[in-house]
C-alpha cells in the first residue's frame, strides 16, 4: 500500500492531535453541563471532568515521561492495559462521588457512558487494537445528539475526518475504525437512554 501523500498526513496528524480522547472529553463534560441546567452545569461538569479527564490524562503522561508508553495516544496496543484499567477505576470513582454529591442526572449518565465505553473497549483492545478515537468522538456526536437535539447532530461530520485520520496514519484498520464508532456511538446512546436522559 502506498505511504500516505505529505499534505494528507500532516492533516492526519492535527486531526488526530485536535480529537484525541482528553481533549474531547474536556469540551465535551461542560457542553453536556450546560445542555442540561445551564451555567450552573458546567461547575458541575468540573467534577467528572476530575476522574474523566484530568486524573487518566496525568497517568498516561506520567507513565510516557518515565518512558513505559511511547506516546499519548497509545499507540502501542501492548501498553494500553494498565494506563486504560486505572482510567475506568478513576471514571468509576467519579460514578460514586456524582451521585453521592447530587450531580444533574445528564453528567452523572455521561460518567457512566464514559466509563461503560473505556471498559468495553479497553477489554476488546485486550485482543484487539480498537480506535480509541472513533469510539469517542462518535460517543460524543451521540450524546450532544441526544441532549441537544437536531443542530447537534451535525456533530456527526466529525466522525469520518476522525476515522480518515486514523486510516491514513495507519494507527487502525477500517475494521477496527469502524469497531470504534459502534461502541462509543451504542454504548453512549444505550446508557443515556436507559438513564430516562433527553
């Protein structure tokens, strides 16, 4: 197969860089706070964010400047285990302290969409090197579709540039892209569904 051309993957590599998981996941906690209680939302949304973003974003960057990852994205799919099980033990945590807090029901079905989706695809990467990527901006397009209505759906057109970018870097097959998208996209949707969120 023939590498990439220079212009495509330069653009390959902002993409990937612009959507990568931590990133989204912090724009997305205070869009889905303000989606569901307004300004008061996204002070709430600083919680998960905690044990959602923060807290696994510094134990994949302590373990790359210790040199036990090579990179942030994980490339290697040997190395995703133990950074990814301490992420959904964080998320998880974070599961208990929004309820236990009183959390708006909006951001506490986002931990657990967040921490159902790490979880499943953190045990499918086991075996497999499923894209992280796809699997949450396509998990992000499904929940601002669901809480935000028809004008959020165009949140959809991210999904395939995320997926183009993965391809032309060669991080993933179109199998496990695609793999990536079911996941995030079900897993979301399903949990705020069955959560009563609208």
């Amino acid at each position: 197969m023939a590498a990439p051309a220079p212009t495509a993957r330069r653009i390959a590599v902002r993409v990937t860089t612009a959507t990568s998981p931590t990133l989204l996941l912090a724009v997305l906690y205070p869009v889905v706070g303000a989606l569901a209680v307004g300004p008061v939302g996204v002070a709430w949304s600083l919680v998960g964010m905690l044990f959602a973003v923060a807290i696994p974003a510094f134990i994949v960057d302590h373990g790359v400047r210790r040199g036990r990852y090579t990179d942030h994205h994980l490339r290697e799919r040997e190395q995703r285990a133990v950074p990814l099980g301490l992420a959904a033990l964080s998320v998880a945590t974070g599961v208990v302290v929004l309820a236990v807090i009183g959390a708006p029901p909006e951001i506490t079905a986002l931990q657990v969409a967040v921490l159902v989706t790490v979880a499943v695809a953190t045990a499918i990467t086991l075996a497999w090197k499923i894209s992280f990527h796809t699997a949450v901006v396509a998990a992000a397009a499904a929940v601002l579709t669901v809480l935000g209505g028809s004008w959020w759906a165009l949140s959809w057109l991210a999904v395939p540039l995320v997926g183009w970018a993965r391809l032309v870097l060669r991080a993933h097959t179109a199998a496990q892209v695609v793999a990536g998208l079911v996941v995030g996209a079900g897993v979301s949707t399903a949990v705020l569904l069955l959560a009563g969120v609208r």
